[in-house]
C-alpha cells in the first residue's frame, strides 16, 4: 500500500477523523471561483457534540491564488477534545465583514496513544460501554458524567437508554467496518446485536 506524506501532499476537503496533536491540514480549492481570495477569507467553526459541551475548535484559512488552505499545528491539536464534533465553513466578504455559513459537516477527534492517560476507544464505543453498565446494573462511578443531548445518562428511562444504546451499537459497527475498509481487511455481512 503506498502512502501519502501528509506534510506534502495537502488533501483536499475535510478530514473525517483527527488524531489528538496530530498536525493538521486541507485544502477547499472548489471555493475559489465563486468565492475569490482576494476578496473573502474562510473560517472553520466546530464545536463538541456530546453532551452540547461548549468546546470548540476555530481555525482561519490561509488565502493562495488556488485554494483556501486550513491548518493546525500539533502544539494546538494537542488542546483537542476526543469526541464528535459538528463544523460549518463560514466565508466572510473582506469589504464590509459580512459573513455566510456556506457549509456543514462532521469529523471526529481521536485520543493519541502516546498518551498514558488517553482511553483508545472510540466515543461512540465508551459511550455503548456506559450504557450498556447502567442496563445491567454495574455502572462505574464516572457514568453520572456521560450525557446525551445535555441529559445525563443516570436520568435517562429505561427505553430511551435502549435506544442510546441500539444507536452506540450500529455506529460502533459502522467505525468498524470503515476501519477494516480503510486496513484491506474482509468484513462479515453478519452484524451481531444484544438485547
């Protein structure tokens, strides 16, 4: 399998899934036409889903003839917490500072491994966890922590932590069957769910 140099070779579009401090960077060269550099700059706006924590990611664009280009040193993603994260493109016109949201999206923020500290699971995979602890009556003493959609896990009634965790459950399988994509490993048609 041949590999990309990620330092050289700028990938065009969004990254789906950032590596905390990893050095970051993209390109939107699809914006330029409609959007000269000249006369726009292009921000990027995320923000953590879980729980509607308020962290959030801000990153301004680098303005070339031929794209808008994004980047976030390693010192700066180190900040980053793992989670899901909603981001949305904002273009502001340089001659009166009017902005427009122009794009949306999602990518996902993954511990380092390097980190003693840092748990390798997946969000949606500690989050399945969780909840599959409450279900059975074994919930860890940090499961009051975990929320969805601003609401604790521990007040959640019995079907609506059924349907969190049927949800955890089909996105753990999803990252999986990506990840076996993305590694050239065969994947089973078979989906095992546990009730």
């Amino acid at each position: 399998m041949a590999y990309k140099n990620y330092f050289d070779d700028i990938l065009e579009g969004e990254p789906t899934e950032i590596v905390v401090g990893d050095f970051i960077q993209w390109k939107r060269s699809d914006l330029v036409d409609a959007y000269p550099t000249n006369l726009y700059s292009l921000n990027y706006i995320a923000r953590i889903a879980a729980g509607g924590g308020d962290h959030e990611i801000n990153l301004t664009a680098t303005e070339t003839s031929d794209y808008y280009l994004i980047q976030a040193n390693s010192a700066d993603t180190a900040s980053y917490e793992p989670g899901d994260y909603h981001w949305q493109v904002e273009i502001v016109r340089t001659s009166d500072a009017q902005r427009k949201v122009i794009d949306r999206g999602h990518f996902t923020v993954v511990p380092d491994l390097d980190v003693n500290a840092s748990d390798p699971r997946s969000h949606s995979e500690i989050m399945l966890t969780k909840i599959e602890s409450l279900l059975e009556g074994k919930a860890d003493a940090d499961v009051s922590s975990y929320s969805i959609a601003g609401r604790s896990l521990t007040k959640m009634t019995f079907q609506e932590l059924v349907d969190a965790r049927n949800y955890f459950s089909g996105k753990v399988v999803s990252e999986k069957a990506k990840l076996d994509a993305e590694n050239h490993r065969p994947t089973s048609a078979t989906i095992k769910v546990r009730f």
